[in-house]
C-alpha cells in the first residue's frame, strides 16, 4: 500500500488499480484542506494597499472561474502540469476551492512548515495579530467571520 497526493492518486484511479483512502484531509485537523495562501509583508502591504486589493481581487475571480468551469481549470491543469487531461480532471474533482482561509488552519500550517524546517522560526503565535482579512472581505464582499477569523 502507498499513500500518494494529487495528482498521483488521480492517476492511480483513472488506471484503476487506486482507491481513495477513507480519511477527508480537508477535515483535518493537523493542516486542513487549505490548497493556497497569499502573503506579503506588511511595509509592502502598506505601501501599496492598492496593488494587494488587485492580487486578492484577482486570486479571488479565479477561484470563482475554476469552480464554475471545471472543465477548463483541468484543461490548463493538465496542460501546465504535463498531465493527462482526465488525470487532471479526476485530481480537482473532490478539490473544494473557496476563499475561507480559517486562522487556526493558517496557524497549523505555520507550526506545522516550522517543525519541518521549511521557515526558520515558528510564527504560529504571532499570526493573530499581524494576519489581516481586510482584502479578502473586500473582494468577497463576506466578513472575517464568515472567511475564518474565528475558526
């Protein structure tokens, strides 16, 4: 037995010698199903509001495409990742793509590139007070509460 991530298991399914595993990694409680973040620093956040409302505006019109033309998101998938296009189809079929980015999640996920050496230095503490929902609030037209603030 293996346990592979996407777009491996895809293919192992497509093949037909793969199986799903019966354990939902976007439930877990370890890192979550987060797929993405965007991050700048804050003198560059600061300097230039504008230019960062543009990059989450845009992060956040791609979702919104991807999620209403799956057919296309796996067409540019497989073209960019030298893929078969039905491997790439069944690797985002049970992707869930939303801007809902849970601070807790965003907290594990740094604890969790600090413990494997991927950051120097474990922030995990210092998030709350620097990470800003201000910019996908906007572009989402939702609260921070309904994209994670106190999830």
């Amino acid at each position: 037995m293996a346990v592979v991530w996407h777009p491996f298991c895809a293919q192992a399914i497509v093949e037909g010698f793969g199986a799903y595993p019966t354990l939902d990694h976007n439930r877990s409680k370890t890192v979550g199903g987060l797929i993405s973040v965007l991050a700048v620093n804050r003198p560059f956040m600061e300097k230039n509001r504008d230019t960062v409302q543009k990059l989450v505006n845009s992060y956040v019109s791609v979702l919104e495409l991807a999620r209403k033309d799956t057919g296309r998101w796996a067409k540019i998938y497989a073209e960019k990742a030298g893929l078969p296009e039905n491997v790439a189809a069944e690797s985002i079929r049970t992707t869930k793509l939303d801007p809902i980015m849970p601070l807790e999640s965003i907290k594990r996920i740094s604890k969790f590139l600090s413990d494997n050496g991927v950051i120097t230095r474990d922030v995990s503490g210092e998030i709350a007070q620097h990470y800003t929902y201000d910019f996908l609030a906007k572009a989402t037209g939702k609260s921070p509460e309904q994209l994670g603030i106190k999830q």
